[in-house]
C-alpha cells in the first residue's frame, strides 16, 4: 500500500530542496518516488503536512551507557573535572542503567534519529540496543596509557565479539588514555570492515600535555600517579601524537575537536583520507563552555558529522539541538547543518545505501519539522516521524 505526502519543502539533502515537493512512500518506509509538484499533477490522495520534510538524523557520537547521569554532572567545570564526577557517579544499580538507557533509546527516535555511533566500554547495552527501532554501531572503547597493552586488547576484542550481531569495532578512547603499544594493537585488529572513532582536542590542557607536559591534564595525570610519558612535553600536540597511529584504511571519527586549528586541520588532511569531523555543541558547551572554529571545518570542506555525546553532557538527544545550537551560536544554516546530520554521518558509519537522505529505494525514515517561515529553527520548532 503506497502513500504520498507532500510539505512546504522536501530536503532530499544529496539533491536541492523541493518547493511542495511529494514522496511516494511504501507501507514499510521505503521510498518509491520523489517528485517536483509539477511532476505529481494527476496524483490523488496526497497528504499534505506543514513544515519540511526530511530524512531521519544519524547520531555519530553517543554514550548511551551514560543516560543514568543525566542532570548529576555539574557544568562547565572542564573535562577533567567532569571526567572525575562520571567516575565517581557511573556505578548504579544495573536495572537503573538499564531503564535510563531505554528512555533514552525512545527520546532518540522520537526526535527522528535513526543510526546512532555509541561508544561502550561493557556490554550493559547490548539488550537495549538488539530491541531498538534504531541502527547502532557499537564503538567498543579501549584505554590504557601507563598498563600492558596485551591484556586491554584482549578484553576488547572479547567484548567486540560479545556485541554480535550488533555491528562493533574497537577504538581508542582520547590521545591522552591510549599509549603508542595500545594504538599499535588497536592496529592490529582493525579490518577494512571496521570503522574507528577517537575523541580529540577536546580541551585546551590535551594540547598543552603534549606541547610541554603542563596544564589542567597534567594536573589530573599527577594526581592519579600516571607518569607522563616521551609523547608528553614533545612539542606536538595531541593530533600528530594520535592521527599517525591510526588506521588509514578505515572511515575514522574526529570527536569534539574544540580546540583544532588551520594547521592541525592542514596536517590531519595530508595524513588521513578518511576523516569525518564530529560536532557535539551542546556537550562542549555543557563541559568547557566552548565551541569549535565551526567556520574553520567548514571551509576547509571537511566532511561533519553531529553528535549528541550523553546525556551526562547534554540535557537531552537531539539532533535538531544540536543544529539550533550551531545556528545560533555560529550562524550555520538549515541545509547545511541538514548534510551534517543526515547523508556525511550515514557515509561515516557505511550505511548510506539505506540512510542519510530522500532517495529512490531507500529507506532513511522520513521527518517532519515545524521550521520558522524564514526558515529557522526556533524553540517553538517541533519534530515529528512521519515513517
């Protein structure tokens, strides 16, 4: 049974908006057609919707195993002292986990996500995951900078394994929790199936551990009793310390990236052709109270991504949050920010033959937003799964 429907505007995103655009749309969500409103003349039973249509969002970055911390976690301390509240507050009752972590599933979809990249260090997830209307694909997070690499590789490919069915790679955590040895077994049971993520540049004193072995981060290394290591007070930063030893064969996620510059963006292009640049405003904002040189990545023409981070970061899962933060904040518009959150994050996790926009055959999940006439996200903005 085909249904057709109809709004203000139709964002395809891989081509342009359609003006009173209408999509055919099979009972299963798949998509039989799109048409301009002059090729649907004759078509009857169009339904029409109010607002623009468009594909469902794919989150990049999430961590989901985090939900139980939403609202515990002060703000704008810096990631080193958020890094201590999460260790101190992350064990709870596993059935609270659990919980949390199935709201949260439900907050996403009902804000038109439909692939997710979450980040896992145990396999707490997995049931929540297997049962979702969602795509995820499981980022099995490995660290280790000052312990034996063998044994931390080991766990993470058993915790890989235990993610099955579920699509899974294992990836390092930040430069400054992963040793050269670690990235190296990391390396080593990367297959050109896999796709990797790393959090990078998060915060000033990431930087500044590896320029001269000072700041906020060696602070937090001196007080765990980690010795600092020969990448540290090296002269480089924390970009040409990780992006070398990092596969080059495989789709791999920049997260964050607050403090990246014109040069590392210039030496992250000769070094790694395979790079996507993940956005996450709201939880920059939430932790550092800083944004990316948003205007930077983006003429540079780097391939973005949006992300959520957690809700020990956010106030909530919203993709569309995340865009009206880059709005406001940095001047992005609708359809740009719409290729972030749809089609480059489909193409990072390898799923666009299904995801990422408004085509023939595909079967992306089809979106509803109530934008502004002049086509700006307000707060009054709603979002609505039609498929």
């Amino acid at each position: 049974m085909e249904a057709y429907i109809t709004a203000d505007w139709i964002f395809p995103v891989t081509t342009p908006p359609i003006k009173n655009g209408v999509i055919g749309v099979n009972e299963d969500g798949s998509i039989r057609v799109v048409l301009s409103a002059d090729e649907a003349k004759g078509i009857e039973n169009v339904k029409h919707y109010d607002g623009v249509i468009v594909p469902g969002f794919i989150n990049t970055h999430c961590h989901l195993e985090l939900s139980h911390l939403r609202g515990k976690i002060e703000e704008k301390t810096g990631l080193t002292t958020f890094i201590k509240q999460i260790l101190s507050q992350r064990q709870q009752p596993e059935e609270a986990i659990i919980s949390a972590m199935k709201e949260a599933d439900e907050e996403m979809y009902d804000n038109g996500i439909v692939a997710v990249g979450d980040i896992s260090n145990v396999l707490i997830s997995k049931s929540v995951k297997l049962e979702s209307k969602i795509y995820y694909h499981t980022f099995v997070e490995v660290f280790g900078f000052n312990r034996p690499s063998e044994p931390i590789i080991v766990a993470g490919v058993e915790l890989k394994k235990s993610f099955e069915p579920l699509k899974a790679s294992i990836v390092p955590h930040a430069p400054y929790s992963v040793s050269a040895s670690l990235f190296n077994e990391i390396e080593k049971v990367t297959t050109v199936d896999d796709i990797l993520s790393i959090h990078n540049q998060e915060t000033i004193g990431e930087n500044e551990l590896f320029e001269n072995g000072t700041g906020k981060f060696a602070d937090f290394f001196a007080e765990l009793g980690i010795a600092q290591s020969d990448a540290h007070n090296s002269g480089a930063n924390s970009l040409k310390y990780h992006l070398p030893k990092l596969s080059k064969k495989v789709n791999t996620l920049l997260v964050h990236n607050t403090f990246s510059s014109k040069a590392d963006v210039d030496f992250a292009k000769q070094t790694h052709q395979k790079l996507y640049w993940c956005l996450c405003p709201n939880a920059n904002i939430y932790i550092e109270n800083n944004l990316p040189d948003v205007d930077l990545l983006k003429n540079e023409g780097l391939k973005i991504t949006l992300g959520t981070d957690s809700l020990a970061s956010n106030h909530q899962l919203s993709i569309l949050a995340e865009m009206q933060t880059l709005q406001d904040q940095k001047n992005i518009s609708f359809e740009e920010s719409l290729k972030w959150a749809t089609i480059n994050g489909a193409e990072f996790l390898g799923i666009n033959s299904q995801y990422g926009s408004l085509e023939k055959g595909k079967k992306p999940g089809i979106v509803l937003i109530s934008l502004a006439e002049d086509g700006m996200i307000e707060k009054e903005t709603t979002i609505k799964r039609l498929f």
